[in-house]
C-alpha cells in the first residue's frame, strides 16, 4: 500500500472516532424518571417488543424500560419514530 492511501485510511479512521450511539440508547440514556410518584403498574409496547413494570410515575419508568430494551435489541429506528410509535398504558 502507498504510504498516502495509508496516512489518508488512518486519517479517515482518526476522523471517525466513536460510532453514534443508536437513536433507541440514547433515548433510554435520557429518559427521566420520578421514583417520588407510584401511579402503578404500566405497559409501554413499540412494535413487537412490551415491557410490562410493576410501578411508574405516570409512563415515565414504563418508557426508560422500553427504550433500554430497545437499546439492548440493537432497534435502529429514529427516535422520532420510536417516540410516535410508543404506545403506553396503565394496568389495572
């Protein structure tokens, strides 16, 4: 290899740094959560994946569940599309 295709990949690479971390971590990584309020058990589904918690204030702790599951399946979608997509109820 020519020494600059090599100083141009090395660069390129040195450029690059860290991969942008998917849309669904960084949403988990933001959500907020109250643990002063207990309004119950929730459920929060985004397409096929529910994640049931016994105790949220409001959907917060229900949807930061959701969203770190989502994170952890490696889900690639925009955060956009997630926070549209994310349906959440209480649980009688």
């Amino acid at each position: 290899m020519d020494r600059r295709l090599a100083a141009l990949c090395l660069l390129a690479l040195a450029c690059t740094g860290e991969p942008e971390p998917l849309p669904a971590c960084t949403l988990a990584d933001d959500a907020q959560t109250r643990p002063e309020c207990d309004d119950g058990p929730w459920s929060c589904t985004f397409d096929t994946v529910t994640v049931d918690v016994t105790s949220s204030c409001g959907d917060c702790q229900a949807r930061a569940a959701l969203y770190t599951e989502l994170c952890a399946q490696g889900e690639t979608a925009s955060a956009d599309d997630i926070e549209a997509a994310t349906v959440c109820d209480a649980q009688l």
